[in-house]
C-alpha cells in the first residue's frame, strides 16, 4: 500500500489529489476501519474484503512502529 495524497472536503464532497485518475461517475465502496476510510470497487467478494482489511491492519502497524521510532 502507498499514500497517494490528501483528499479533503469542500461544499459537502471528498476532493482526491489531482494524481489519482478515476472515471467520471464511477462508484466506489467506502469502507471505515476505526478512523480510517478506504475505496474499494463496489460488490467486492468476501475474500478481497478480507484481504483489505488485513493490508489496511498491517499498513497501519508499520506506520505506528514507525511514529514511535521517530518519537524516541
């Protein structure tokens, strides 16, 4: 998994980094994990739900280790 930017609110919508390129009208799953949200294609199987949510755990525990690293 890698960062692609911020993305922001502005007049009620969620405005992506200008590198992220998605097809007009396309529908995404929004997929809340504690205070994170992830994208996702709609209609996802279980096992791809899986699999993300397991990524998404792994990602943010190398990201706190790394916090922690760089506070001590």
């Amino acid at each position: 998994m890698k960062l692609l930017g911020k993305a922001r609110v502005e007049n009620g919508k969620v405005e992506l980094p200008a590198n992220i390129e998605l097809e007009e009208g396309a529908l995404y799953d929004v997929i809340q994990m504690g205070d994170d949200l992830l994208l996702s294609p709609p209609s996802s199987p279980t096992n791809r739900m899986e699999r993300i949510e397991q990524l998404a755990k792994e990602s943010i525990q190398m990201h706190k280790k790394s916090l922690e690293g760089l506070a001590k």
